[in-house]
C-alpha cells in the first residue's frame, strides 16, 4: 500500500480553505441580514448582499453533493 503524501496534503490544503472561505462568506450573510443595534432592520443592499452571501453557500453545498455523487 503507497500513500501518495502530496495528493494527501493538496486535499486537505483545498479542504481547509474551503471550509474556511465558506464559513466566512455564511458568517458575512448573518451579519448583513442582522437588524442594526438601534434595532432598525437591515437595509436593501445590505439584504440583497446577505441573499448573495447564501446563494454562494447553497451552491457550494450543492457542488460538493454533486462531487460527490459523481
């Protein structure tokens, strides 16, 4: 059995920083759809960013399903 290191290593690398990218852009989505501290709502851009933030994490659920049935 021949572990091939450098394969191991660029899949974990990749692994990382997506789950990393991912949680950033999940994490900016919550923080533009939260109301603000003055207890008013989030405004349209703010929103629409926040809807755009979980558009990108919906489809990369859905590309790493699809990667994985493939």
């Amino acid at each position: 059995m021949d572990i091939h290191w450098s394969a191991l290593i660029n899949v974990f690398g990749v692994s990382l920083l997506a789950s990393v990218a991912l949680v950033g852009v999940f994490t900016l989505g919550i923080m533009g759809s939260a109301p603000r501290k003055d207890g008013s709502s989030a405004s349209v851009p703010a929103r629409t960013g926040a809807y755009l933030c979980y558009a990108v994490c919906a489809a990369a659920v859905v590309y790493g399903i699809y990667l994985i049935g493939a």
